[in-house]
C-alpha cells in the first residue's frame, strides 16, 4: 500500500462517519451518491429582506432541525451505553456544529471498532478542520446578551473558540494524544487529511480522527459571501440549480454537514483485525502568494502533481477526480484549466464529479466528507452522477453527468482548494491496490 510512509507506518482508512443534510451515516451516504440525491433546497427570504433588498442565498442543504444530531445520538445502533452517556451528558449543552461532530466521529469510531479494541488512548489522536467555526455562536450570543446580559450562557467563553470541537471529543471519546485545529478556509478538510498522516507517519499517533466541523453560517457571513459574488443569490436563480462547471454556474450554495474519517496506522490497524477501508496514498498542500479569492491553475497543478508524485502514480492511475467544484464561475473554470493541464482531455481520462451537486458546499468540512465519498465510491465501485449539468464548461473532459459511472478500480484524487491561495489534493486507494 502507498503512503506517506512504508511498511506499518503507512496510511489507511479504518472508519466513516457523516452527519448532515446530505446524508446521516455512511450507508445512507452511499446511497444518496449513487441516487444522485440532492440535499439543495431553496430557503425563504431573511424577514428583512423587503425592508433592507438583501439578496439570500439561491439554494441551501441546512439540517432539518437543530435536534437532529440529538436524535442520531439516540438511534445509533451498537453504541455501547457507556459511550451514549458520555456523548449526552458532555454535548448536552454544546453548538449544533458540535453535536453533529460527536455523532459523525462515533459513527466513525464504532466503523473502526475502536469501541472493541483500540491503541492507548495517549496513541490516539484527533484533528479537527475549520477556522472561524463559532462565528454563529458569538452572533447568537451577542443577540442574547444585548437583550439580557444575564442570558450569556456560562459556557460562551469556551464554546467561542475552535477548539471546543478538540476538547468535546476528547471528552467524549477519551482521547489523550495529540489534538488540534487546522484552518485553510475551504481547503481545511484535506490539510486535517494530511496533517492527521503525517502525525501518524511520523510515530506520534497510531490512530486519528480526523473530523471536517458544520458550518452554520452567521447572517454577516452569507451576506459577505453573497457581496463577494461566491455564493448563488436567490435574485435570477434558475428553477433547478446548475450543478458545478456547468455554464449556467453562478456561485456556491451552502451546505451543512459534520464527517469523520479515521486514519489509522497499517500496523494498527492489522494488529487489531481492522479492515482497511482504503488507503491514504498521498497529500499535497501548496500556496499561491496571494491572498485574495481569486485561484490559480498554477497553483492548483502543482497542488494534484504534487499529490500524485506522493503518492508514486500517475494520471493514468487516476480512475475519477473528486472535484473541489464550488460552483463559482471563475472557479469552476481555473479548476477545468488545471484538470486539462495535468489529465489531458478525451475518453480515456479519469472520470469528474464533484460532491458539491448534491451537498452543497460544506465549507470547512468539505474535504473530509468529499473524503468520505470518495472512499463509499471507491469500495462499490461507482461514480456518483451530477445531476444539473447539462452544459459542460470544458466538453473536453470527461464530466460524469446525470448517471452513475464505473471507473477504474485503484486510485482516486481529491481536490480542495481555499481562499487566499491554498491547494490541497489528497489521493486515496482501493484497499486491494
């Protein structure tokens, strides 16, 4: 197996968790990416929207209700009891965002059978993706406090910070390792991806959970989305939203969901008899010098060449590329740029969907559940269609469209990339490869 590192040091993927409009676990992920189920709505107008003219997002994948995570917590099935009062009584009180992390890891844990056998829990690790994660809680709470102070919950000053996602499931889960956030706007879930490898190719971890957070987006952050011109505005919205890179594209529309994905060593993870749901073959990480929205085909290459060269393959290995496609027009098009430059163009490249056509964008936790589709893709063999792409940007490349396709069996990249030039690209295995 390729990895960051060889022998036992290398990198596998032992357990799935995802909790979100999407999808509630790995079994209906899968599912919906192979329906095609889009999880994209379109919300009513903000109650000031005819007093100030605000524009509003076109389409959104929001949960049903904030007790969603609660009510997972309660169904999931062969969760010790143990592990259940733990989960209730730490995340009680926590953000939505947070609740939702602590199912999607115990999904993932439970996958792992980390509940039956595990490293010392100062062998286990966990690295949460997302910066700016609690700006919805410091808006919700400056509402409460401005009416009340008194209202200001007790805990605001620690559920305020990032890190309270570190620290809850640490709580919950018993993890004494090495623990962190990682930001990289929307480009943090591969850069948690590869940060939770290295910890483990560098012998400081056996185990990582790798978390991707909810984003529950604060009013001031949709409206500075929708005046930057990277989220879709309701205003001439099409009745069926265009999918990513097609022409019709007018900007991202967001998304919620928490995933997990547990990295494991190959020792680890033979030692305890835990089945490798693929392989962590490489990761790449590079920088534009510019800190603006505007991408990079350059800067993108170099972030899924370097990827593919950790990974020791090449383009033809490739049998799908997981698309960063946000949607957004010049986006969209940087991306279909750079994919040309390093896959070429015709009928024997890798195949392209982007998970984004039916989550919507998830933001910081894009990465780790583009992640955790890839790995659903890769065990049953199939591509998940696009639905809303009728009108390709580039016809030269190979765009899955409206209905599932197989690809190769082997390797799979994934791309992610950030404002203020970040590119990422992750490349994950078939564990047979």
């Amino acid at each position: 197996m390729s990895g960051p590192a060889g022998g036992g040091r290398a990198v596998v993927v032992t357990g799935l968790g995802v909790l979100g409009a999407v999808a509630a676990g790995p079994g209906d992920l899968t599912a919906a990416l192979r329906a095609g189920r889009c999880a994209l709505t379109a919300p009513p107008p903000p109650d000031d929207a005819d007093r100030t003219g605000v524009s509003w997002p076109a389409c959104t994948a929001d949960l049903a209700a904030d007790d969603v995570p609660d009510r997972a917590l309660d169904t999931l099935p062969g969760l010790p009891e143990e592990l259940r009062t733990a989960a209730r009584r730490t995340a009680l009180r926590a953000p939505v965002p947070v609740r939702a992390a602590v199912v999607a890891a115990l999904q993932a844990w439970l996958e792992a059978g980390l509940d039956r056998t595990a490293p010392p829990p100062e062998r286990v690790g966990v690295v949460v993706a997302g910066n700016n994660l609690t700006e919805r809680v410091t808006e919700d709470g400056r509402s409460r406090a401005a009416r009340n102070p008194a209202h200001l919950p007790a805990r605001y000053a620690l559920q305020q910070q990032d890190t309270d996602h570190v620290a809850t499931l640490s709580r919950v889960l018993g993890v004494r390792g090495e623990g962190c956030t990682v930001g990289g706007a929307s480009a943090s879930g591969n850069l948690a991806l590869a940060h939770g490898a290295r910890m483990l190719a560098a012998g400081a971890a056996e185990v990582c959970l790798v978390v991707g957070a909810m984003t529950r987006l604060s009013r001031l952050q949709t409206r500075g989305y929708l005046a930057l011109g990277a989220m879709a505005p309701a205003h001439g919205a099409p009745a069926r939203p265009p999918a990513p890179f097609d022409v019709a594209h007018r900007g991202f529309h967001p998304g919620q969901a928490a995933a997990c994905v547990v990295l494991e060593t190959t020792a680890s993870a033979r030692a305890r008899g835990a089945p490798a749901l693929a392989g962590f073959a490489g990761a790449a990480v590079v920088l534009d010098g510019n800190h603006l929205a505007d991408p990079s085909v350059d800067g993108e290459v170099r972030a899924m060449e370097g990827g593919l060269a950790q990974a020791g393959v090449g383009p033809a290995d490739i049998g799908w590329v997981s698309a960063h496609g946000t949607g957004s027009p010049l986006g969209d098009r940087t991306e279909a740029e750079a994919l040309r430059q390093v896959f070429g163009t015709g009928g024997d490249g890798p195949w392209i969907n982007a998970t984004k056509s039916l989550s919507g964008h998830c933001l910081s936790a894009a990465g780790v559940l583009e992640a955790a589709a890839a790995v659903v893709q890769l065990r049953a063999g199939f591509v998940h269609p696009d639905p809303g792409l009728r009108d390709p940007v580039d016809a030269g490349l190979r765009f899955v469209g409206d209905e599932p396709r197989r690809a190769r069996a082997g390797f799979v990249l994934s791309n992610g990339f950030g404002f203020g030039g970040i590119n990422s690209a992750v490349v994950l295995a078939h564990p047979e490869v």
